[in-house]
C-alpha cells in the first residue's frame, strides 16, 4: 500500500504561535484486544510488542493510516520517539492532541501525564517537568472506544463492523493532528473576543498561565494596516478590556463591505497579543489571531445578518472522506469542501454529529462560510450520557468560540440520547439545562435545542422533512398553523408543555435525493434516474421553501455522498453529479 503524506499544516489557526512541531506521521502501533497492556506497563520504553505502523492523525480503520482493519479494536496503544525542539531559556513545552476518541491515557518517558475523557475535543499537556535530561523523548497513548457504548457522544459512528443505513465507519484513537510547542515560563493560556458590530466594539478576555501580574500588548490591523495598539494589565492572571474602533481608526464605517464579516464578503481583522515582561519590559510569549465584526440575531421572527434580514441556503456536512473516514487527507480537501458549497450557491453547512477540525473553520472563516456547530450525540440516556455530553459541550465552546464562521450551537438532534423528551420531565430538563449552559457562556448566537423535531426552548424552530413532493410541501409551508400542526417524520414539532411563540422556522434536513454517478449501490430518501431528473427533484423540494414567507432558511441533505448514503450533490469522492451553476440557479444566489 502506497505510504500516505502525514498532515502538517499548523493544527490551531487562530491562536498561532512560531514554536511548532507536527508530530504526525508514523507512529508504532499495536491493538490490545485482551486489554493486558496496563497490567504488563506497556508504557515503558522496554515494551517491544508494537508489531504494526500507523499514519498519525488517521484512525487504524482506515486507508490512509496504512492499516485498513475495520474489525473491532477497542483498545488500542501508539508509541513515538522524538526529538523537542528547544530553543527558548526556562521555556515551557506543551504536547497538543486535537482529539483522541474516546478515552486516552498519555505518558512520556513512562511517566503518566494525563487521562482524558471525550473523543471530540482537544488535549494539552504541559509535559516540562516529566522529561528526562536526554535528547530523545517517548511519547506513549492508550486509546480506549467501547464500540458498544451507547451512554457516550459516538454521532454517526456505527456499532457494527459494516455501515449501515445512516450510520458509517467507526473511528479509534487518534484523529486529529498530534504537536508540540514551546511557551515561555508565563504565557497568553487563551483568550475569548465578542465583537458588537453595533457598538463598533471588540470585548477581549485574557488569561495568562503560571503568573499573576503582566502586561500584554494587543495590536488590532486590517490588511496590513494598524488601526489600534494598546498595553493591557494583567491581574491575577486575567483582565477584560473593550475597544471602540470607530474612535481609534479612520476606517470608513459607513461602507460595510469595507468591515463586516458574511459570506459574500469575508473581512477578518488580525490581532496579536505580544506578553511583556514587566521586571525587564522584555517581549516574551507572542501569539497572532483574527476575529470579525459579524452579527447574527433573530427579531419579530426574523433571522437576521448584521442587522438584515439573511436566508441560510445550507448543506448538511457530515464530514467524512473516503480514505480518512472523520480525518480530511489532506488542508487541500478541506478547503475544497467549502469551496465547491459556495460554488453551488449554498452559503452555510451543518455540521452533522461532528466536531470539526479546526483548519475547517479557519477556511469558513477565510473564505466565508456560515456553520452551525453541532457536536455528536449519545444513544442512551442516563445520569452518565448527562455528564459526558455536558463536558464536551463546554469543551467545545471553548475552542471554537472566536470564530465568526459559526452561527448557531445544536447540541441535541432528532432526539438521540433523549428519545422519550416528548413527555418525560428530566430529558426535556436535560435540553434546557444545555440550552441554557450554552447561553451562559455564549450570548451572541442562537441555540437549537433538538434539531429536527420535538423542540424544548429553543431559539430557532427546525424541522426535517424528507417528502419529495412538490405540491405537499407548498401546502404544507404555506401557512404557519399548517407548519406547527403537521408531523413530518411522524414526530411532534415541540416536547409537551412546550409551543410555538413566533420563533424563525426552517427546515434543516430535506432534499436527500439519490443519484449514483460513480457505481456506488446505496440509498437515498427519493431517488433520480439522470442529471435532468435530478435538477428537477431538485427544484421540487428546494422551490416550496425559497418561496414560503414562513421558512428562514433550508439545510438540504446533503454535500457528499457517505459510503452506503448516495444521496450527496457530489460524490464520494468529490465529483460534482451535476453541473453547479444550474445548482446555484435553483438556490437563486446571484
């Protein structure tokens, strides 16, 4: 099998420091199927059972790993050697896994240094203190994935060894990018920034590691050119500041394209934060980052954009790739997922039962691209699913909140995990409890608390509606009684004790029309027989909602095709099934 090229572009975008190292790439690898590798400390460099290679940050499961083995391997074991690059006095290093599913203990040196539970979230470690004086350092993992697990956030990940249905290939270990940087002894730990477009207004939060007092130089440009820089101090190890640009730069506000973030018109501003020693005013930690000025909000029933009125045209985006199944081969692939959306007229995606890497949403953010963060659901409900979905929700918001891409958090879907939220109290209190956690930690955007149907409170009232028929779904959208009353998919649009209160309607899963061009036998929810028939069915169930006054916007089924589901504008592998122009005809985007 030809070796694959490790991935090795700088995993974090926007929180970006000159120390990198990738660590992807070939690793030592061996299944524990009898789980007798903490018994026997196969953590210690003596251990030489590792009997197989593994590409990193590719799952064994699929090509690109160099294994291929879709059998079940729940328990499986990674060693690597490496040199660290060292090149700062007293410097901190810091070992990053972007996501290891879904359990993962971390040693180096033999030395144990972290347990993490969740497979969708990232993993730092500070491993200064645990390295011996040698050069080459050893760094071991012990991934743990009960493929029968329902009780954990496993998304579309399928619990039998072949895909099936709306269910795919499982995924194991690590499969996000493997790095190490090096941090002076305090550091910028993160930061938090919350535009107010309509204030013209940035709100920044800092927190510094391993010191209480500093002061951090904030530098704010747009193309190159500075429009503020100022000294923050740092107390206690954080502080809170706010900027009113309009007073600090000659911009000219009254031209938005000039300033405002959308799809049609991407305008980031760069932001670095350099920490100054305060003993010797020395520059120690720098870090360089972006935001925008965007604004989503909803009024009177409207979904609004910066202050207008917006029609989310969107792609369902599961995420997957033939050869990486969950982990995209390549930054190339990435970017021509968003790419080829926009081509066909579609200014946003749902991300679907994924956490996506962050290199997609620094292209969203680029290129401009709407993203409603959705994270995997569990398939149980119980006092433990409850505690595991709770923290990785935290979890990802605190990756992913500085980016203006995303739009909208859907923390439950369908109701997976929470299948009887119709009537039974505590899985409708488990929707609100996320809804409302959600919004304590983030004010700017919309929360949908069970997309699809059988809503608690939630900001936006989404429905799936596969039907394929044009004349049912014009009726059936023409009226807002009509749309409250109806079940599509045979479920009730809201829990019990819970009604419409003039909430923006749109449907978030329709379409999902089958058109195999590649060979792929599969399924879809109606089917086309050429290209023709295609485009038709295609304007039968996309028209109806472009023409309701009732529906905001539409998440249509799907981007691609996913192994057994060929129901994708493209295929597998990325081929366009139809001219996209005559696509983005249909959407009406001019």
């Amino acid at each position: 099998m030809k070796k694959s090229i490790p991935r090795s572009e700088y995993p974090r975008p926007d929180f970006v420091r000159d120390s990198f190292q990738s660590l992807n790439g070939e690793w030592e690898f061996v299944f524990d199927d009898d789980d007798r590798g903490l018994s026997e400390k196969w953590y210690n460099s003596s251990f030489d059972g590792y009997d197989k290679k593994i590409i990193v940050p590719y799952t064994y499961l699929c090509e690109l790993s160099g294994i291929n083995d879709q059998d079940f391997h729940d328990i499986v074991w990674y060693r690597k050697r490496a040199v660290f690059e060292r090149k700062l006095k007293d410097g901190r290093l810091m070992l990053h896994f972007g996501a290891i599913d879904h359990e993962a203990d971390i040693w180096i040196d033999s030395y144990h240094v972290c347990h993490h539970e969740g497979g969708n979230t990232p993993i730092e470690i500070d491993i200064t203190d645990v390295i011996s004086g040698s050069e080459e350092h050893e760094i071991t993992v012990r991934a743990f994935d009960d493929s029968f697990d329902f009780e954990m956030t496993r998304g579309k990940q399928f619990w039998e060894r072949k895909s099936s249905g709306i269910f795919y290939t499982r995924t194991v270990g690590i499969w996000q990018s493997v790095w190490i940087e090096e941090v002076p002894p305090v550091y910028i730990r993160e930061t938090k920034i919350t535009p107010d477009l309509d204030e013209r207004m940035i709100e920044i939060e800092l927190n510094i590691a391993r010191g209480k007092k500093a002061k951090v130089a904030v530098n704010i440009s747009l193309k190159g050119e500075l429009l503020l820089a100022d000294e923050i101090e740092i107390i206690n190890g954080k502080a809170k500041v706010k900027y009113w640009l309009d007073s600090a730069i000659t911009l000219d506000w009254h031209h938005q394209e000039s300033w405002i973030w959308c799809p049609e018109n991407p305008v980031l501003f760069d932001i670095e934060y350099t920490l100054i020693n305060q003993d010797d005013e020395s520059l120690t930690d720098k870090v360089n980052s972006y935001f925008a000025f965007r604004k989503i909000s909803i009024h009177k029933g409207k979904i609004l954009l910066n202050n207008r009125p917006y029609t989310m045209k969107m792609l369902l985006d599961q995420g997957y790739f033939r050869k990486g199944l969950l982990t995209a081969p390549t930054d190339d692939d990435i970017r021509n997922d968003i790419e080829s959306a926009k081509r066909m007229g579609f200014n946003g995606v749902r991300k679907h039962q994924k956490v996506e890497d962050p290199r997609f949403l620094y292209w969203a953010d680029r290129l401009g691209l709407l993203v409603w963060g959705e994270g995997p659901s569990s398939y149980e409900y119980s006092r433990l699913a409850v505690e595991r979905h709770t923290k990785e929700w935290l979890e990802i918001l605190k990756r992913d909140y500085n980016h203006p891409c995303i739009v909208a958090w859907v923390p439950l879907n369908e109701s997976w995990g929470v299948h009887e939220i119709l009537d039974r109290e505590d899985e409708q209190a488990h929707s609100l409890g996320l809804y409302y956690l959600i919004k304590s930690i983030d004010r700017t955007r919309p929360v949908i608390s069970n997309d699809g149907w059988t809503h608690t409170k939630s900001d936006i009232i989404t429905i799936h509606d596969y039907s394929g028929n044009r004349q049912e779904l014009e009726n059936r959208y023409s009226e807002i009684g009509k749309i409250i009353k109806e079940f599509p998919g045979g479920h009730a649009l809201f829990a019990k004790g819970y009604e419409y209160h003039g909430e923006p309607i749109m449907v978030t899963e329709f379409g999902g029309i089958s058109f195999c061009k590649d060979g792929t036998e599969g399924w879809g929810y109606t089917s086309a027989e050429n290209e023709d028939d295609f485009l038709n069915r295609f304007r039968d169930v996309v028209e109806p909602l472009l023409d309701s006054e009732n529906v905001q916007g539409y998440v249509y089924t799907q981007l691609t095709d996913v192994e057994q589901e060929i129901n994708g504008l493209m295929t597998y592998d990325r081929d366009f099934k139809v001219n996209p122009d005559k696509i983005k005809e249909i959407n009406r985007t001019f």
